[in-house]
C-alpha cells in the first residue's frame, strides 16, 4: 500500500502498535513463529517506555539470540557460553549508572553456565536476567538440555529423556529462589495475548527493581521453538499451554521487593 | 468506516500465522503469494471488520504489523 493509501486510510486514527524504538530495522534471525522474536519485541519496548534506551546495556547468550546486539538499537555484549550473567555483573558493577539486563536460553543459563547464574543470583547483584525456556538447544539443531521435560524426544534423547539416565528437568526458578540472594523471580510465557501483557508486566518490574537498586531481578519466560519440537507454530503454543506449564508453572515464586 | 486499521510489512512477515489464529475478527489470511525470503507472508482479507484491538500486533514474533485505532469521537 502507498503512503498516500495508508494515510487515507488511518485518517482519524492513532497508532496503537509499532515497532519499538530500542529495535532498529533489522530483520530478526529467528525462525518462523520462534517467542525470541515476541520477548526481544517485548524488552524493546519497556526500555521505550522506561525512557532508558541511552543508559541499557545488554549481554547476550550464545545460542539463537546470540545477535542480539544486530537488532537492538542499544550496547550489547555477547560473553562467551554461559558466562552472560557473569558479565552482566562485572559491567553493573564497573557502572553502576547504567541498567544491565542479561538474556540467557537454557543451554546458556541452566547447562554450561549453571554456576555463573547461580552466583549471580546468590550475591543479589542488581540486575535483570532473563532466562528463556524453550526446553532444548535450539541453535545447534534441538538437543536435550537440563531443562527438557520427561519422555521429551531430542536429537539426543530420541526415545524421550527418562530419569534414570538424565535426572527429571531442573527447575532453576524454584531453585534459586531457595537462595537469600535475589530480590525477585518470576516465570511467565508468551503463547497468547494475555500472556503476552503478564510478561511484559514481569519484565517492566524486573527493570525497576533494578533502577531502584534493589537488586536481582530473575524473569524466566516459556519459549516455543517450533522447529525443533516439530510443530507448527500454533501447535508449539499449545504444547506450552498443555504440557510445559505444567511442569513448570507460571507466575511470581519469590517477591522481597 | 472500520474501527481499526493495520497494515502489514510484507518483507518482515515469516508467514508463522500466528496473528491470524490471534485475531478475533477474522480480518487476515494468508496471502497466498511469496515475499523475497519466500514465506507465504500475510494479508488483510476482511479490512471492514477490524476493531483496532493490536492482537495481531502482540502475538507477531518479527514485528511485521503496525496497528491503528479509531479515535473516540466527542470526548
Ligand atoms: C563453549 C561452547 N560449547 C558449546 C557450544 C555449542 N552451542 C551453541 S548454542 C548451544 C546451546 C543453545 O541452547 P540454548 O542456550 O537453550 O539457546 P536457544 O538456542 O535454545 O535459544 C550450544 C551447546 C558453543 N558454541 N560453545
Ligand atoms: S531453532 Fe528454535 S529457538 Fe532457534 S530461532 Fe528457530 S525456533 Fe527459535
Ligand atoms: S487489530 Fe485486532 S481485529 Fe484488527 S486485524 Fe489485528 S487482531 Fe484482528
Ligand atoms: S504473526 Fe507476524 S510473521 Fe507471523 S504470519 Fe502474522 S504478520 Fe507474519
Ligand atoms: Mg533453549
């Protein structure tokens, strides 16, 4: 449609969704339907809304939001695997003026980097992570990951993962949450509309706790993957809804802010 | 007049569906056509039933979607 279209069209009408600020005009690497793509919209748009685009600084996991720093329109640090945390923590502490936000996929967070997260969350270092739960390693092609669930099949489990050989998946809120450490932890996903509106709730929330000073902020989010679950992309969100949140629940698990 | 507007940026869409299964008018579909990247990318079929909600908008996981509402009048 023209411009001249357009603007014929919306006379008398406001905006009410666009693409955020913080997010330049590239071209998210995501695959079809992937949540990285809704949360990074998401984060993107709170750092609008909290007018702290010029003072945030994010670090990215490796993994399939190794590139965040192509599309967000802010610094962006990528540590190596699992380190994201640990390097969050250093730049906050180096600059305390700026917001720090860490955003980590379950290989990242609860595999290679389990210690790093953990020791962040333990010292209650004020900043924001997010953890995003897609129940695999989705950038190296779908293998099981701490946090794959019981009989889910993987490239590496293909009869399904079983206890005995794996241990049951690793809850890493609950876990950390057992610790004196953070300030907030949260779990939320992004399947639906409403959703969508809790996590970006959660996220703004982790942000100002953090602009407040009051220190860790946790936000894990149940993600699709559905190239590697071998789903279409409204089936991904179901199996979410049907059969992740159950073993992992959503909602707030610790709040001392 | 509709309600509500949007307009889809063709190049960005990755044809997921997502805000067709999202949108509780039934105001898109799929366009049946190819963008550069070859996704079978979206299309406002039912342009008169849009209510301006931003479901659409929401659930799109690249962004592809900018959403207008009607003003309220007389206020
Ligand atoms: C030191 C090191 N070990 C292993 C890898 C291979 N590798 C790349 S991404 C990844 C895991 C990604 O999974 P996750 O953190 O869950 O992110 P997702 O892609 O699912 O969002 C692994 C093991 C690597 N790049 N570097
Ligand atoms: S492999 Fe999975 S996590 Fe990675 S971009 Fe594709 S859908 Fe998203
Ligand atoms: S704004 Fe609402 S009614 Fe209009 S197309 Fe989007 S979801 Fe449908
Ligand atoms: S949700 Fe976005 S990417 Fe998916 S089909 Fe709709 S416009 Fe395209
Ligand atoms: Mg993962």
């Amino acid at each position: 449609m023209s411009k001249e279209a357009l603007a014929e069209d919306t006379a008398g009408m406001e905006k009410v969704f666009d693409r955020p600020k913080s997010l330049n005009n590239q071209q998210f690497s995501y695959c079809p339907g992937c949540h990285h793509g809704v949360i990074n919209r998401l984060i993107a748009e709170t750092i609008d809304e909290l007018g702290i685009q010029d003072n945030t600084v994010g670090t990215a996991p490796v993994g399939c939001s190794v590139f965040l720093y192509k599309w967000f329109d802010i610094d962006v640090i990528q540590p190596a695997h699992g380190r994201v945390s640990a390097v969050a923590t250093g730049v906050k502490r180096a600059r305390p003026d700026l917001n720090v936000f860490a955003y980590q996929g379950d290989g990242d967070f609860a595999s290679i980097g389990t210690n790093n997260s953990t020791h962040a969350a333990n010292r209650g270092d004020n900043i924001t992570v997010f953890f995003i739960n897609n129940t695999l390693y989705g950038m190296t092609g779908g293998e099981m990951s701490p946090t794959t669930l019981l009989n889910q099949k993987t490239t590496t489990t293909p009869k399904g993962r079983k206890a005995k050989d794996f241990g049951p998946p690793i809850k890493m809120s609950e876990m950390l949450s057992a610790l004196d450490g953070p300030t907030y932890i949260t779990r939320q996903a992004v399947y639906d509309v409403k959703r969508i509106d809790q996590t970006k709730k959660a996220i703004k929330k982790a942000f100002r706790i953090q602009t407040e000073g009051k220190g860790y902020a946790l936000v894990e989010i149940l993600s699709a993957c559905p190239i590697n679950w071998g789903m279409d992309p409204v089936k991904a969100n179901e199996r979410i809804k049907e059969e992740v949140e159950n073993v992992y629940p959503l909602g707030d698990i610790l709040d001392r802010s | 007049m509709p309600r509500g507007k949007v307009s889809v940026h063709e190049e960005r869409c990755k044809g997921c569906g997502l805000c067709i299964e999202a949108c509780p008018q039934g105001v898109l579909s799929f366009s049946g056509d190819f963008n550069s990247s070859g996704y079978d990318y979206v299309t406002v079929d039912n342009p008169e039933d849009c209510v301006g909600c931003g479901f659409c908008g929401k659930v799109c996981p690249d962004v592809a979607l900018t959403v207008y509402k009607k003003q309220k009048e007389g206020v």
